[in-house]
C-alpha cells in the first residue's frame, strides 16, 4: 500500500520541480560612486545626486561623460532619492533600476542663488544599497 501512494508522490514531485525557470528580476543593477549633488532647490532633498556608474567592470555604459573637479569621468547619471545613509562623496552604491532616460535632463526651476546643475541623463532606483 505504501508503494502505492509513493511512488505517484514521487512522480508529482519530479515533476513539478522540474520545469521551473531561473527567476529573472524584471530590473537591471549597477553600481557606482556617489560624487556629489546638484545644488538647485532650498528643499536639498529634492536635488539630483551625481553618481559614476563604474564599480563593476562590466556595468553597462548608460550615463554620460562629465568633468567635475578637473576628474573626467565617463558612465555619469543623476537621480533622485537617494537613501539619506548612501548621501556621501565616494560611497559605493548599487542600484536597482529598470528606466534610464534615453535623453539628458536639464533641470530647471532652481530657487536658490548660483545654482550648480548638470545635464546628465536620469536613473530611477527601485532599491538601493550600499557596496561592502
């Protein structure tokens, strides 16, 4: 009798586990510097963040060249919302992301003296964490 019930248990199980497909996240991830901020709002936390999307050898070229300090640096996007925690020069952060603009975005309606903006294409986080 027991052979009876395991050996079709047997089979049901062999069989729904083997058609399963690896799970594929519906977003991408990179992971980059934080370099600094634009400077546009008197609410500071509605600024852009400038981050160098460079730490991972193989991270996609999605950003745009910038020179900020006299520092080139090449795979730059801005974003908004970045974790208060991850808001330091030279973090290393990954994101989770599934648009970046296809073009760059110039922000405008700045309400603070000599605002300082860049036009850089934007990423929109899904998650965020910090690199270890």
């Amino acid at each position: 009798m027991k052979k009876i019930i395991l050996i079709p248990l047997t089979l049901l199980i062999l069989l729904a586990c083997n058609n399963k497909e690896p799970f594929d996240p519906p977003y991408d991830n990179i992971g980059g510097y934080v370099l600094g901020k634009e400077t546009c709002s008197t609410d500071t936390s509605s600024d852009y963040w400038l981050i160098d999307f460079t730490v991972y050898n193989n991270s996609p070229k999605i950003g745009d060249t910038l020179t900020l300090n006299g520092i080139n640096y090449t795979n730059v996007l801005k974003v908004r919302g970045l974790g208060e925690r991850l808001r330091q020069i030279g973090m290393r952060v990954s994101i989770d992301y599934d648009t970046v603009t296809p073009n760059a975005i110039v922000t405008s309606g700045c309400n603070v003296a000599n605002p300082m903006t860049y036009s850089l294409k934007e990423i929109f986080i899904i998650n965020q964490f910090e690199i270890r």
